[in-house]
C-alpha cells in the first residue's frame, strides 16, 4: 500500500505597507545608482497569485491542490531597525551591497533618511501574508 504524500509550498501572498513602500524607496535609490541593462522587464515576485501557486503544483503532479492565506504580525521598533533587516534579509539589498562594498554606507545612510522622512521613526506594524500551498499525490 502506498500512502498520499502532500507537498506544502510557501510563498509571499503580499507584502505590509512599510515594507513594500521602504523596498520600492530602496529599490529606486539602487536603480539610479546601478540602472538596469536596457530592456530589462519588470520584476514580478513568483508565486504572489493563488492561481500561480495552483498551477505550479499541479504542473508537479499534485491533486486537490489549495491555498491557505496564513499571516504573521509584527511591529519593527523603529523605521531605522525595520531598514537594517531589509538591508540583510532582501535579495537585492544584500547582492548590491556587496557590490557597492565601501561606499554602501552613504547608499544605506540616504535610503534610511528617505524611509524615515517618509514613515517617521516610531514603531511600525507589518502584516505579512504568504500562502501556504497544499497538494496530494
């Protein structure tokens, strides 16, 4: 007999408000630093739609496939601690830091400037959704 094995998939159903407007004022600052290659598309986070999740596990070969929103709360003590996780956590902080090497700290310096300008200092609330995506096979 052979039993059902399920596999759970995990991916970002949305992002709070801080962090995706401190992402898009962080992410800007880098474009003007280091712009793109010429034609370089949109970047589109995968697996951020239901239906996407759905199919990828169905193209895997799993069955009654569904997607459960599950969210984490949160409150970064200030807009300057929020900044310096997204500075070690996300992808593309992380990449051009490394490339940006010494002169990473004015970079750093001017996005938090901006994020706080923009938010304020005090605590801010996240609210992060992800779908936890289930199938059988």
């Amino acid at each position: 007999m052979s039993w059902p094995t399920a596999r759970v998939r995990w991916s970002r159903a949305g992002c709070p408000l801080i962090v995706f407007l401190g992402s898009r004022f962080a992410l800007a600052a880098l474009r003007e630093l280091l712009p793109p290659p010429p034609g370089t598309p949109p970047f589109a986070p995968p697996l951020a739609q239901r239906d996407e999740c759905i199919a990828e596990m169905s193209a895997a070969g799993f069955r009654d496939v569904e997607v459960v929103e599950v969210t984490h709360e949160s409150t970064a003590p200030s807009t300057k601690e929020l900044w310096a996780s997204m500075e070690r956590t996300t992808a593309p902080l992380a990449l051009a830091k490394s490339q940006f090497r010494e002169r990473w700290g004015t970079v750093s310096q001017a996005i938090e400037d901006k994020l706080v300008a923009a938010f304020g200092d005090g605590p801010q609330p996240m609210r992060m959704p992800a779908f936890l995506t289930i199938g059988v096979r």
